[in-house]
C-alpha cells in the first residue's frame, strides 16, 4: 500500500481502503497532493508554451523531478521514513 501511495491516481486506493494505519494515510496524501501539483504545473507550462513558445522544454525537467520524488517517496515509505517535501508537505497534513 505504501507503494500504491505514490503511484498517481492510484493513491486513493491505499487512502480509501487503510483508514486505520495512519503511515499509509500519510503517504497516501502526499502522493495525491504530490500529483495535484504536478499536474497544475504540467498545465501552466502547457499554456505558457503556447503563449510564449519556448516554456515546451520545460516539460522534461519537471517529469524527471517528479519522478525522482516517487522514487525517494517510495524508497523513504518502504524505511520507515517520511520523506517531507516543503510546500506539499504543509498542505497534505492540512488534508
């Protein structure tokens, strides 16, 4: 489940289902809220490229950042650990 947590839409799994283990919520909201973010600053690079033209090359980038805080989200979860990421960490806990 800490695993599923971080895998995009697949989060609401683990938050649906594992109400009671309160390290699976934890991660489990941080994923989505990881996603929301990606996905909000996916589509503001999308319009600016369209506006300005060379914001396209943006993409890559943010793919490979968020990629790589999967990968120490997934790695943190399977520890023990809570890997905390400044801005998304304050508005998951809000959740």
């Amino acid at each position: 489940m800490l695993v599923l947590s971080y895998l995009g839409i697949l989060a609401l799994i683990p938050l649906l289902t594992e109400k009671n283990d309160r390290e699976v919520q934890w991660h489990a909201k941080h994923g989505l809220v990881l996603l929301v973010a990606y996905l909000v600053l996916m589509v503001g690079i999308m319009i600016a490229s369209f506006v300005v033209g060379f914001f396209g090359m943006l993409q890559i980038p943010l793919w490979l950042g968020y990629l790589v805080v999967i990968i120490l989200g997934i790695t943190n979860a399977l520890n023990g650990k809570r890997f905390v990421i400044p801005g998304v960490s304050e508005f998951a806990e809000k959740l």
